[in-house]
C-alpha cells in the first residue's frame, strides 16, 4: 500500500485531521502564521551581512530536494525569475511523475509552492 491508498482509510484520515488540529499549539507544531504568537516558536538564524549574498524563505512546496539538488544549485538557478520558474515547473513534474510519493516522502502530491530570494 502506498500513502495515496492509505489516505482513504478512516483511521489515517482521522489521524491526519487530529495531526492538522495541533498546528500552531503548544502540544502540537508551529508554522510562521499571521499571528506574532508564531514568531517565538521559529527558530532564529544569526549572521553577519557581508557572509552573506543571499538569503531565501520558502514553504514546505517549493520541494527542491525532489529534484537531489543543494541549496547552492538552487540558488544558482533563480538568479532570475525565468529561473525561478522553470525550477518551480521542474518541481511540479516531479511530483506529477512521483505518483505514490516514494521519490519524496510526503502526504499529497503537491502543497502551496512560496518563494522569496533576497540578494544582499
């Protein structure tokens, strides 16, 4: 059986839904939300400007990791929005071909894809 499969058994739907009904709790897990709440539970990052050339906040869909490729070849790849696109479509197809979630474990074929690269 394969996580596609199982998603229609009740006690892994009802797993799932109990899962989900824990985001942002203490009990649960933390997601960066509208809410300042959210904010102390991230965790924090400190690093001096001129070590660094660029910097890049994503959601869990932009799945480069699908495609076996480091960070820095993501980086060298949306250098440009054209990039940024085709890296993105190049994610999507992915995912398209990884019908039963094997190549990347996840629980659905494809999450909410949000990128934001700053160069310094």
């Amino acid at each position: 059986m394969n996580i596609t499969e199982a998603r229609y058994y009740t006690e892994i739907e009802k797993m799932i839904k109990e899962n989900r009904a824990k985001k942002n709790t203490d009990e649960g897990y933390w997601i960066l939300g509208t809410c300042i709440e959210t904010v102390g539970h991230g965790t924090i990052f400190e690093e001096k400007a001129e070590n660094l050339s660029s910097i890049m906040l994503h959601s869990d869909g932009f799945n480069y990791e699908i495609l076996n490729l480091s960070i820095k070849e993501v980086l060298e790849q949306c250098r440009t929005q054209e990039g940024l696109i085709n890296l993105q479509n190049r994610i999507r197809l992915a995912e398209e071909d990884d019908e039963y979630f094997t190549k990347q474990l996840r629980l659905k074929k494809h999450d909410d894809m949000s990128v934001v690269i700053n160069e310094i």
